[in-house]
C-alpha cells in the first residue's frame, strides 16, 4: 500500500485539516499519517482558538514517521509560525521527502487567520522551492505573486510569474473567487485548464485541504501531476456533489461518499 503524509493543523470540526487530510488519503486507497502543527478550536462557523506544537515536538513526529513508515508523498497545510516552517523544511530534506505538494494555507473561509506575516515570508523563502506543487486558492495566488487576480487571464499571468519565482508546479484554484470552478495548473510545459461545475452547495469548509490531499494520494500512487489534479477534482466535485448539510455555517464536505456502510466480515 502507499502512503501519504499530512503536516498539518487539526480542525476540531472535522472539516478541514488533519482530519480532513485523513479522511481524503484513505477514500483515495493510501495508508494516512500525520504530524500536527497546531490544534485549532475550530467549528463550521469560525475558529476560536489556536494552539500551535512546538518545532521540536513536530521535528520529534516528523523524526518517528520517516525513519520507520517513509511517506510516497507529503501534504503540508497550515503552519502559523516561522519556526515550525524552517523544522519542516528542515527535515524534509534531510529525509529526502518527495511528491511534496504545499497548500500555503491563510485565512479560512470563515475569516481566521492561520498564518502570521513573518511566517508568510519564511514559506516563501523555505518551504515553497522544495515544493513539487504549490496549491493556493486566488487570495493566497494574490500574495504569492505580488498581484490583483480578478480574472482568467490574471489567473495565467500570476500563476506564471510563483512558477517562476519558486520553480514548482502551480495549481492555482478558481473555486472560491470566480464564477466557475476553474483551476489553472502551471508547469514547465505551460499552463493547463482543469474546468470544473461549480456545484450549488455552500458547505465548502475544506476544500483546499482535501484537493491538495487528494493530489498528494494520487502522487503517492505514481500518477503524473495531471493525472493526479484531474482525478483530485474529481473526487473533490463527488465529496461537494455528495450534500452533506451539517453545522449552522459552511458545512464540510462527504469525504467518504465511496466509502460503503455495509460491509459484513467474511467467514
Ligand atoms: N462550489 C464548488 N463547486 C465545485 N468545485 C468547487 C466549489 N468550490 C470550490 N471548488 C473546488 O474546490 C477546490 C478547492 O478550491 P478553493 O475552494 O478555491 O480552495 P480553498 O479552500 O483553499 O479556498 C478547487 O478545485 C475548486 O475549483
Ligand atoms: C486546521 C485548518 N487547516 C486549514 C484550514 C483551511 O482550510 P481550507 O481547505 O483552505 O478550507 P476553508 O477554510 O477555505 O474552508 C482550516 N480551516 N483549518
């Protein structure tokens, strides 16, 4: 079996995060781990508190899973600090990690921050150039790119000019800002539409968490970054196209929708 590494904070509700990581690699058939950055108190109407783990208690997880279960692939989220940033980094190359695919989480949906300014410059100095694809969302495209991104065309240019700065795959997400659900994946043979239906359910909570984790799966499997996108959003459609109504706000997504309910054991 594969396996898949998510570096991530834990979401209290379930939606996002680690357990929304955990939740999208074993629906997409690879063995999940994890190593947690911070605990969010965190619900689908906003987050109330964070408590970020020390850099060395996540240099001590990120220790005890690569030197006995070694991830295929690795999925970082949210780190609010610059000194979890620099352990990850850190430990990533010194364990020679690969398929490392970074979702530069921010602000969520409901308008917390999870990332502080300093931190933002030491991603983009350290973490960001060991990444094999970089998944930000049109605000998070905004900073990366020292850019207003207010339609498709802004969406090529300034996914062109972070693969040029930070020499990785870009997929920039039109999901949350645009009319369609449209990605734009840059790489070195260019940019590449993924078009997607924007589908009529406003329980997005984790969105961003569960595309990047399931593009890390499909990494882990052997898929090329295509292949691996392409099949990402589509599981992320059928987790949204699944309508699980939840909360009082922005409810999370089925990530199990495939998942079946009556398995029996067989004798
Ligand atoms: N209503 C929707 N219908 C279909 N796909 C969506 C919808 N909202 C977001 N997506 C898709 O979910 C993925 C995550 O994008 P986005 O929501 O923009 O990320 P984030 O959670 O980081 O803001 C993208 O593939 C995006 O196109
Ligand atoms: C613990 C934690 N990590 C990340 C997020 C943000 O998740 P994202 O997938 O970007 O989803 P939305 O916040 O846009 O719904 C989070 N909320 N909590």
């Amino acid at each position: 079996m594969k396996t898949a590494l998510t570096i991530a904070g834990s979401d209290s509700s379930g939606g996002a995060g680690i357990q929304a990581d955990i939740k999208t690699m074993i629906t997409n058939g690879v063995y999940a781990m994890s190593a947690v950055t911070a605990l969010t108190a965190q619900n689908t109407t906003g987050v109330t508190g964070i408590m970020d783990v020390t850099g060395d208690f996540l240099k001590q997880q990120l220790d005890a899973v690569f030197t006995d279960i070694y991830p295929d692939a690795v999925k970082i989220g949210m780190v609010s600090q610059s000194e979890l940033i620099e352990a990850i980094a850190e430990k990533l190359k010194e364990y020679k990690a690969k398929n490392i695919v970074v979702d530069p989480v921010m602000v969520a949906t409901s308008g917390a921050k999870l990332i502080s300014d300093e931190a933002i410059d030491t991603l983009k100095e350290k973490l960001l150039p060991m990444a094999d694809v970089i998944t930000p969302n049109i605000p998070e495209g905004e900073v990366l790119s020292d850019r207003k991104i207010e339609s498709p065309d802004d969406m090529v240019t300034a996914a062109k000019a972070i693969f040029e700065k930070y020499g990785c795959a870009v997929l920039l997400k039109g999901g949350h800002a645009m009319n369609d659900a449209n990605d734009l994946l840059y790489t070195e043979e260019g940019p590449q539409w993924f078009y997607g239906k924007k589908i009529d359910n406003p329980n997005t909570h984790g969105t961003g968490c569960t595309l990047s984790s399931a593009i890390a799966s499909n990494l882990a499997k052997g898929m090329s970054m295509k292949d691996a996108v392409e099949k990402g959003k589509e599981y992320i459609s059928l987790a949204l196209g699944a309508m699980l109504n939840l909360g009082a706000g922005s409810g999370p997504m089925n990530h199990g929708f495939a998942v079946t309910t009556d398995w029996e054991v067989t004798k």
